[in-house]
C-alpha cells in the first residue's frame, strides 16, 4: 500500500493552535490521510477537500493537494 506523508504548514499551525484542547484530535484527523487520501476527499478545482468533526467544536475542513511524486514507499 501506498502511503503519502503530510505538510502542515505554518498558516495551519497557527489555526490548530486556536483549537486549544481539540488540537490533538484534529491533527489525528488531518495524519489519517497518509494512508488513503482520496477516499475521504471530495472534489474542489485542482485541490482536495475532507471535512472532520470534533466533539464539541463543530465541523472543520481540510483543504489539501496531492503531489504524487512525494510518495512513501
């Protein structure tokens, strides 16, 4: 199975950080894409999106591209 590695950039990391107490969930969320991508993906132009929920802060989403050639193999 192909896996894929993950980028959170600054501009996230600053966000995940207002999260607070939930940031730990939501970085679960978002690392689970290493392993299947596309399957939680719906369609946006050129990117990839995949909402999420915590409990007790509501639905976020996760806006993201695929660059194949940075596989993990």
């Amino acid at each position: 199975m192909t896996k894929y590695s993950i980028e959170i950039t600054k501009s996230v990391e600053k966000d995940l950080d207002s999260l607070k107490h939930l940031r730990d969930k939501a970085v679960e969320k978002i690392l689970s894409l290493e392993n299947a991508p596309r399957k939680k993906s719906s369609a946006l132009k050129g990117l990839c999106s995949y909402k999420f929920n915590l409990s007790g802060a509501g639905s976020f989403r996760t806006i993201y591209f695929i660059k194949e050639e940075d596989k993990v193999y």
